[in-house]
C-alpha cells in the first residue's frame, strides 16, 4: 500500500498545478516538506525502499512536530513555491539524504552501546 501512496505522490508531483494561496508553517516544517517532494521525484534506479523510508522519516517529522497538518495543502503549497524558486529537487533530495543517513548513523551507535 505504501508503494502505491509513495508512487502516486511522485506523480502527482510532477504534475501538480501551482497553488493559488500560501500556506503558512514554520521553516523545519517547510524543510521537512521539501525533503518528501524531492524524495518522491527520485529516479531511484531499484532503490525504491529506502526513498520510501526516508519520505516516512519526514513524515514521522512532521507528524510529531504538527499532527494537525494538512500534508496536501503543504506539499501543494511547497510544490508551487519550489517551482517558482527554480529549486533543484536534486539538490534537497541529497541533503535530505544526508539527514537520514546521519540519524541511521546514530541510531546504529546507540544501538551498538546499549549492547556492550
């Protein structure tokens, strides 16, 4: 199911229509936002696993810092201000990477010290 809902968004994406209105969210929410639009315009060449996870990672992101977010109304509204800024979704994908990757890096300390 998160195939289709991660397929769908990369999608939609690619093809969503500039919003009209602005919405209003603070810049780590805008950031996090960002991360799962580019995400999702990866040519993931077979790695589509960890695109999704790392997508889930922002999502976990925004969902702990505004559970009340209307994530449509955000990524329509960040889709639209990124097109209009001529962003590189390259760019924010690989320092969205980066993120994840750090936290994993931690994540596996953690786990190594809790083991000794």
């Amino acid at each position: 199911m998160l195939k289709h809902t991660f397929a769908a968004l990369a999608a939609s994406a690619l093809t969503m229509a500039p919003a009209q209105a602005q919405m209003r969210m603070s810049a780590d929410t805008a950031d996090d936002v960002d991360c799962i639009i580019a995400l999702s315009t990866i040519d993931d060449g077979g790695a589509t696993d960890d695109i999704e996870t790392a997508a889930i990672y922002f999502f976990g992101k925004l969902n702990g810092r505004n559970p009340e977010l209307d994530l449509e109304a955000a990524i329509r509204a960040r889709f639209a201000a990124l097109t209009d800024e001529n962003a590189s979704f390259e760019a924010i994908a690989l320092e969205c990477s980066a993120e994840v990757v750090e936290q994993g890096q931690y994540l596996e300390s953690v786990g190594q010290a809790l083991s000794e």
